[in-house]
C-alpha cells in the first residue's frame, strides 16, 4: 500500500520540484488541468505590464521594429522547435490551431495533387478533437472536388483504412480524451508506405511528452501553446512543415505576413519561403508575448526529465485511484503500458459530469469530457506527487459520501 | 493666415477634450499614427492585471465559464456595432482581418453559386489594400472554379468594372493610403444593381467615421480594432454578415467555436445560427480583453461628435501644411471634399519616407507607405488642434532645413 508518506518522499527526491516557483498557483487548489489550459508563469505578470505599458503605450507603432513585433511569431517559433523535435526556421506561432489546421491540410491536398491526384480520401479517428475534423469538412465542402473523410473508431483500424485512396492521415498524437498516444514514428511509415501524408496534431503533446519531428518523418504537425506550455488563455498555436514539404505550394490563406516583401504593397501575392509563407494576418501581440514566458521555463530542464516525471505522476494516480477507489464503477480508459500514454489519465463514470463538480467545490480541478469522461492532467513543471495523493483522496470521499449527486453544477462546460 | 493662438483657442473649445484623458500617451511625442495603431486606453494596464493575475492564475480553467471568456467575442462585437450601424447579435470580434475576408468571402461565393453561378469576378481597387487581395488571390487558386481578380485604378472606374460577371465588389471604405472614402449607400446599390454583392472592410471607418451597415444595405463587413478602436497592437478584427445572408450559408473556417452544440463534441460540423458561425478557433485571450477598453471610450461620446472633430483636425491640417511648407514638393493626395475624406491625410513627396524619418526623429509620428506617401492620422478622441500646429512647423523646419537628408533610418517600415 502506498502511503502519503511515499508521496511526500517523492516531492523530496523530485529534482523537477524547484520548478514548480516559476508559476504562480491559487492557493487551495489542486491544479489537474494544465492539458486545458497551463498554470501562469510568474514572468507574465511582468511581461504583460511592459507590454502594454512600454511598448505599446510608449513605444507605440515604433514597437513593431524596436520591440521586435514584427518577427515574433518566428522568434517564438524557434524557442518552441527544440521542444516538439524541429529546428530553427521551421515553426510559426500564430493564428489558432483551427486555422493553422486548413493552412496544412490545403498545403498537403496541394502536394497529392500534383503526385497522386487519384487519392481523395482524408484518415482520420472519429475520437479525434472535433474541431480537426470540423475543419476537414469544411475545407473538403469548400474544394468540391470529392474529398471525404474516412474515420476509424480505434488505432488498430488505421493500417487497414490506410489505402491507395488515401491522400492524408490526420491524427493527434495523444488523444485529448483517452490520453492514448500513438507512437509517431511507426504510424508515419505506415502512413508513408501506403503513399500518405501525414499530419500531426500535437495539442496534448508539445511540452507533455518528448516529440521528435525530424526523426520521425512527419510531414506536417500543428499545435497549441496554451495547454502544457503555458502560454496563456488562447494563447497562439503553431504550425511546423517539414522542410522538404515546405515550399512547394503556398497555402490559401495568404495574408500579408506571410508575403516575401511584406512592404513592398504589391498587388500580387508572392509567399515567404520557408514556414513564414504560414504566416496570414497581423497578430494579437499581447497574447502573443506571453507565450515566451511558458517557453523560457522549459529551457531550465529537458523533455526527457519531463517525461520521467510525467509517466511517474500518473502511474501513481492510476495506483491510488484503484488502491482508495475500489468497488466504483471507475473504469480507466488510458493505456496502462508507457508507451502509449501521454500526460493526462482519464476514468469514466457513469455520472462523471456530477463528480468533477464536487470535485472542483473541493479545489480538486479536473475537468469532464462527453461522453461520461472525467480528465486529469499532470504537468510535472508544477505538479506533486503529495497532490496527487490530496486529490485521490477527496475523490475516494466524494465517491463513497456521494457529495456529486448534491453537487451545484453552476457551469457545464470548460473550454480545452 | 492661422496661428498658433487660434489653435490653442479650438482646443479650449473642443468638447471632446477631455476624452484624451482616457488615453496614455508618451511625452515629447505627437501621435499622429493612431491609424496604424491606437494609443492605449488608461484603463488596458489595470484590466491586463486583472486578466493575467486574477483570470488566468487565480480562476485558471474556470475563467472560460465565471470570467466569460467563451462568449467575449460576442459581447464585444455588441458593444462594437454600434459604431458600425450593426445590431446586436450581428458582429464577433475574433482572428484576423485577413482571416475573416477569407471566410466573408467563401460565404459570398457560395451565395452567388447558387443564385448566378456564372458570376466568377470578384472586383476590387489596385489600390486596396495588399492584403485583401493577397486573400482573394489565396481562395481563387484554392478554389479552382474559374475565379478571376478584376482590379480598377481608380473609384470613378468601379461603375463600367461591375457587369453581369461579378460576383462580389470588395472595397475598403477609406483608402489606407489616399484616405479617399467611398459613398457606401451609393456604391453599395450600384453594386446591388449590378446583381453582386458588397464586402466593406472598414479597417480605417470603424470609430473613425460614421458608418451605417443597416442603412446601406451593406452585404458582408470586416475591419480591424487595433486602429481607430485602441485595442491593442494586433487586437482582433470584428467580422459583419446582413443578417438575411447569415444563416444561408457554412464559411469554410468552421472551427468548434462556431458549432452550434460546441461541447457536445460531436463528429460532424453543425453551424451557430447568426453570426456566432464565423467564429473558429480559441482566441487569445489577453489581447481579446483589451478591446474592451477601446470600445468603452466610445460610449462617452457619438460618432457624429468624432467626425465634425476629425473634420476640423484634417481641414486645419490640410490649411497648415498650404500655408507652412510653400514651395516644397508636397502633394495633397486626400480629398478636400468632406464627403471623399475619412480620418487621415497624406501627402506624396519624392523624399517621403526619409522625411517621415526625421519627424519621427523630432517626435512627430506619422508614418510611410509606398510609393512617396507620407500619412498622418488624426484621432478625435485625444489629437489636440494645437499638436496639428506643432506637427506643421516641425514639419516645415524639416523640409526647409533637409535635416531629411541627414536622418538616420533605424527602421523601414512599420505595420498598418
């Protein structure tokens, strides 16, 4: 039986634990939603106070060169490369996730025109974040040129959907409810043996779990800052193309930053080469800025101490849930085995909804997903190990005293 | 002749004076760019602290419900619209402009396709700006359907340009170089006439210059906060649809933010009723936030105060530079008349952009764009009479002494 004893050891020993200064928590709270949206730096405070009032309220339109707001969305990009497996020159942070989708989806449909026009078929899983597939939709409606979306119910059923149809394969490398995460390298070949491009969505991975882009073979992947690098409520995503890929087509969304002379005012558009041709509109900067609070952390560890830590974190929730939690109709749905788990563990319950509300009416922030999902991530910049004992306890209180069935459910749902 | 007095005497006079209280400006400086970008609004630096220290690190992931983060793009575009002759419910104030002209006009296409699917031109000015067009261009090459960019040189050229070809006519209501404004009532019916439909991108209108969507029949809107609003470098742009067009129609950016069930996570794309399905992706929050500000300015005062007061500072401007700078090679590129002229002025000059250098050297910031334009903006809500002064005779010392010529030219360029 582990004790809270072991888990307060556990903090002792952890060498991550001095990390957990450089964010600024609530007190009271047991913060098990970073995979939704990350803890705040201590630093943003102060970068937000020069952003607003030096650069923009004294440096005004003159903040765009001596601020350094023009290139932003590139100088960011190459804090983040290290982290996701990219190198320099190769990742744009900007736009949302959604968007930064239909730029690298478009770009690839582009390029199997042009070797394999015959393949109109885009892969992907029907427990993929809905979004992802929304946008599919809407770029194949938009196209009109026979484009469908093929989607599997499990990872197993990839390699047989996986065909001499197939343009795309669309995945999310860890799954926003399951926490299932596919090995990356693997699924790539599959994916490039059939003909395939791939996309990967890495939204619950860049800053969870070491991702290797170059090495993995990757076409195309996209991203959000807001979650494990806590860049801030919305804070921008990214885009990453491999550099092969990357120049070969432009994408629609053409906007004036992504132009090769941006002020030059030409009517004509010419793109950028290289990731900037994935750059549109001009961006919110204030948001923006505070992604490098996020990325400055990551630069006092490295993704391989992380994972330690992360795949710790939640071995032992899943031990303690069971250990305190036994005869409730808890059923785990994230892989026990390593290699297939990300950073977050989830358990259904048949009223999950109720008990993540009693559960945050006690500081215990988790948060639900249809259908019956409740979610817990573990950020191991932030994370103890005594919380994780905290938190399992309460939830063995409020499922033996069934305090859920009384619960306020003063809000539905949470924004991911 | 004018004089300094007279200019100190309109400023005793002006009832919109103490408005510039609301603003931060630097000193030493005459802004004269809040047409590029707004000064900031006292009240960003306490609302940031309150979104970065209390939103994000005290209520975290429960802020999307208890601070009203999931429906601040709707909030805000109601308390935009009325300075656009928008309804309630109608705006969102969310992405980019590029990003929403890219999704107006997919729903206009789509629109035309089914009403007079032999309509494939889509007229615009030369002289729009790049963007806009850089966006067409981006969606007709996507598309693949035989779309084609018909460009004018010039407005009186817009009347025998839309024939029974066109599909859309997308203007920009106040020229970013010339300040030249159109007739929206007027060209909006031509357009109507013609059987196409209008897009306005009033980037340089909204809190500018009066505008009325309702009264003129208007299509399809975008535009920008980050200029005439104040709400922050890159703050979002607003997008508009007439509401008989609204729910005709899917724009192709359909994002989760714009389903009409958004967290029942289901697979297939069902679109918002109203103006809610232009929405996408998660916004960035912090930089969302301080448009409110902006926006909060404006219901001090109305927009027919603004423009008799944006008159005047033009006018006076326009008198100032005839009088100071005779003899030098300055070309008046705005219109004289009121009905022609929105809130800026420019004027060529073969050395612009290095005198435009130099003011900005003497704390006098307009700004440059190609080819020979040197802009200068004019905010009712905090330019003084008496800066105008100030701005023309440094102006005239600059060009009379060429302290041009010797100017050190840190920067090229500055964002629009």
């Amino acid at each position: 039986m582990i004790d809270k004893n072991h888990c307060l050891r556990l903090d002792e020993q952890d060498p991550l634990a001095p990390l957990r200064q450089q964010f600024s928590l609530p007190e009271g709270v047991i913060y098990l939603d970073g995979n939704s949206l990350g803890a705040r730096p201590v630093a943003a405070a102060e970068r937000a106070r020069q952003v607003i009032e030096q650069e923009w309220g004294e440096g005004l339109i003159r903040s765009w060169n001596t601020a350094g707001w023009r290139d932003l969305s590139q100088r960011l990009g190459d804090r983040l490369a290290p982290l996701i497996g990219a190198g320099a020159g190769e990742v744009v942070i900007t736009d949302t996730t959604s968007i930064n989708l239909f730029k690298v989806l478009s770009a690839a449909l582009q390029v199997q025109a042009g070797r394999a026009p015959q393949r109109r078929v885009i892969v992907s899983e029907s427990s993929n974040f809905p979004t992802d597939l929304y946008i599919v939709e809407g770029l194949t409606q938009l196209l009109q040129q026979g484009y469908s979306l093929r989607l599997v119910d499990s990872p197993e059923q990839l390699p047989a959907a996986i065909d001499q149809d197939t343009a795309v394969v669309l995945l999310t490398h860890v799954n926003y409810k399951t926490g299932y995460m596919h090995d990356m390298q693997a699924t790539t070949r599959l994916i490039h043996e059939a003909g395939a491009l791939s996309i990967w969505d890495l939204a619950h991975s860049a800053g969870a779990v070491p991702v290797d882009l170059g090495r993995s073979g990757a076409d195309y992947a996209i991203g959000c800052t807001y979650k494990y690098l806590n860049g801030g409520p919305g804070s921008q995503a990214f885009a990453w193309v491999a550099p092969a890929l990357c120049d070969l087509v432009t994408q629609p969304l053409s906007g004036w930053f992504g132009h090769a002379r941006q002020f030059d005012m030409a009517t004509r558009y010419e793109p950028s080469s290289g990731i900037a041709r994935y750059l549109c509109g001009t961006q919110p900067i204030t948001s923006l800025a505070m992604v490098e609070c996020g990325l400055e952390v990551f630069e006092r560890t490295d993704m391989q101490s992380l994972r330690r830590k992360s795949l710790a974190l939640t071995d032992l929730f899943i031990e303690l849930v069971e250990q305190r939690c036994v005869g409730h109709e808890l059923k785990l749905v994230t892989p026990r085995e390593h290699a297939k788990r990300g950073s977050h563990v989830s358990f259904e319950h048949p009223e999950g909804y109720a008990v993540i509300q009693a559960l945050i009416a006690r500081g215990v922030i988790g948060d639900y997903r249809e259908p019956r999902i409740m979610r817990f991530g573990f950020t191991p910049l932030y994370t103890r190990f005594s919380e994780v004992w905290d938190a399992v306890q309460i939830l063995g209180e409020v499922l033996d005293q069934k305090t859920w069935a009384q619960a306020q459910f003063q809000v539905r749902h949470s924004v991911t």
